[in-house]
C-alpha cells in the first residue's frame, strides 16, 4: 500500500468498549482506514502494566477485537491485530528504554498521576515504562500519524523525541511521526459525574455506557444523566456540563450540528431529549452488539482472522527491527 501508515490501539482492560471509545476512537478509525494504511491494535502488553486475572485477559482481548470488527473495522482492509502476538513490540521497546532518560520518563504526567493513585509499591516498572513501549507500537510501522485524545500528547511528543534521539545517534532508521489530536468535540463525559471523562476505570456505574450493554439498561442510564436545575438544552460546557455532554453524543451519531438540536428542543425540557439521546445510541449500538456476539460464537474464525492479520503486522514490524539491531550492533 502506498498510504500513509497509521497506528492506534485500545487496551484490553474491560469486557466492553464504551460510548468514549467509540467516539473517540472506533467512529475516527472507521473514517480513517480508507485513506490511511491503518494499524489497529488490541494492546495487551500495555494491559498488564497493571494486574490482570488471565482468564480475564484472554477473553477481553478476543472482545475488544471482534468489537474493533463489528463496529466497522475491516480486517481485509486495515490490520487489526493484538500486540503480543508481535514480538517486535517488546524487544524495540527494550532497544528505546535504553536512549530514554530517567528524569525524561519521569516527567510523564500519566505516570505520576496513575502511581500516586496506586503507592509505590503495587506500581511496577511496566507501568514506568509504557510511553517508551507506546513509542515502540508507533515507530515499527513507520506511522506518520497517530490519533490521540489530548491526554497522550506527552507520550507522543516523547515518541517524536526518541526517533529524532536514535536517528541522530545511530542513522536515519525512523519515521517522526505527528501527533494528530482529536478535536474536544470527540470527547464524552462521565453521565452521572461529567466533569470526568468517560472512562472504564469510572466510579459510577450508572455513568459509563459500554457498547455491549443490553438496550433496556442504555435506556436507564440516560434516563438518569446528570443535567442541572434548569431545563433549557443549551451547549455550555461550564454552566451545563451534563446537557452539553448529552448534546455532543447526539450531534455526533446524528451527523446534526448543535445548534440545530438546540433549535429543536427549545422549550421541550429534559425528559424528550434524553429519551431520544437514548434511543439513538441504542440504535447505533445495537447491531454493533449483535455482531459483537456473532463473532464471539464462533472463536476459531476470530483466531483465524487475528491470526493473518498478525502475521502481516509481524512482516512490517519484524524488517524495522532487523534495520534498529544492525543499526545498535547487533
Ligand atoms: P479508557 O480511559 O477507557 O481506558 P483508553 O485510555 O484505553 O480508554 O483509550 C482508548 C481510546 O479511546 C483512545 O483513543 C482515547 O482517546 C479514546 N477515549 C477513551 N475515553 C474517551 C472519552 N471519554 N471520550 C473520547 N475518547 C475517549
Ligand atoms: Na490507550
């Protein structure tokens, strides 16, 4: 393929993507794959950088695939594949941590602020390290570009420092990439807390609508959004975090703008409009669930198709580590 390369990836941590995740990432990677030669990547590696039961593991990371699948990734199209099926990803990671500084990789705002949540002692080293194994995902494939929320652009920014760093060092071996952020208005809210973004590592239960949650208890969770004490639909992400979350999700699985959704509710209050809110995520959910299931009935097509798809990321990823080894001596 002569495209631009492209790499993104989701953790394997929940049993269910969510309403942020399809948003954020699976709507973009869908639009995305026809114009760039895309690398998507269930990133089990990075999962275990904090403790994961194996079962557990397993079965979330052939979940997350077949939802990358039903949600409109296509396998013959893009490679979707799960990252330790690649051995190139450990092993350039390891090449990387060695030009990474201590006091650069302790600079991570991430780092910092997952290891105060955990104490030193449950932090492990894994979790020190993972912008530098982030790095590693991105710099095999030669991407140029890689869609982000806002909250990875230090690791990316760290990501563009390690190739100029092992360039200059050793040869030209690795393509800069850019970072590309997501616009804000990608981003979902937490539906019972919306000063927080929608994450699966959420407080609140109620406030996080994952894609293979069952119609009846989408509808529940919406019916219980928090808004605020008025009952005017108007976007104002200060004022009116809950209903400006509430009309970010609608406007961007109806392809209508704001300020027309403002329009057609003015005067209706809240009950109409987070009851339609509902049905539409419902609506673009459901057949994502359906096949979501479908896939999962039948593993051994699952594996199959992972399985060719990672010998293809397993040919791109293994030609840039045998260029890095020679380069560092090996
Ligand atoms: P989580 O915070 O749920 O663990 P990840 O960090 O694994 O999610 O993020 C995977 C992808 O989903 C990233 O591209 C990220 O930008 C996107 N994403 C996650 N949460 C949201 C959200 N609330 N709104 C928009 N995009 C999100
Ligand atoms: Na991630």
């Amino acid at each position: 393929s002569s495209l631009p390369r492209l790499f993104s990836g989701i953790q394997p941590s929940a049993d269910s993507l969510h309403l942020g995740n399809y948003v954020g990432a699976l709507v973009q990677w869908k639009e995305m794959q026809a114009t760039y030669d895309a690398f998507f990547c269930v990133v089990d590696l990075h999962a275990i950088t904090v403790a994961q039961d194996p079962a557990l593991l397993r079965e979330q990371t052939r979940r997350t695939a077949a939802q990358y699948i039903a949600a409109g990734i296509d396998p013959a199209q893009s490679t979707l594949f799960v990252q330790s099926h690649v051995p190139a990803h450990a092993e350039l990671a390891w090449v990387l941590n060695t030009i990474t500084g201590f006091g650069e990789a302790s600079r991570m705002t991430q780092f910092k602020d997952k290891s105060a949540k955990q104490g030193a002692d449950s932090t492990s080293v894994g979790l020190f390290t993972y912008p530098v194994l982030q790095a590693a995902d991105i710099l095999l494939y030669d991407a140029t570009i890689v869609p982000v929320g806002e909250d990875q652009r230090q690791h990316i920014e760290l990501t563009r420092d390690l190739a100029q760093r092992f360039n200059s060092r050793f040869g030209q071996t690795f393509v800069v990439p850019e970072v590309s952020i997501q616009k804000e208005s990608a981003k979902i809210y937490d539906l019972q807390n919306p000063g927080a973004k929608m994450s699966k590592s959420g407080e609140s239960p109620a406030g996080i609508v994952w894609l293979l949650d069952e119609p009846s208890v989408t509808a529940k969770k919406f019916k219980s959004a928090v808004t605020d004490a008025g009952r005017e639909v108007r976007f104002d992400p200060i004022e009116k975090a809950g209903v400006s979350n509430l009309l970010t999700i609608m406007s961007v699985l109806s392809g209508t703008a704001i300020p027309a959704l403002e329009d057609q509710y003015s005067g209706r209050g809240y009950g109409d409009f987070k009851k339609d809110v509902a049905e539409i995520v419902v609506e673009s959910f459901a057949p994502i669930r359906e096949r979501t299931l479908e896939l999962l009935a039948d593993p051994a097509e699952l594996d199959r198709v992972l399985g060719g798809n990672a010998d293809r990321a397993n040919e791109v990823a293994s030609a840039t580590l045998a260029k890095v080894y020679d380069h560092v001596g090996f």
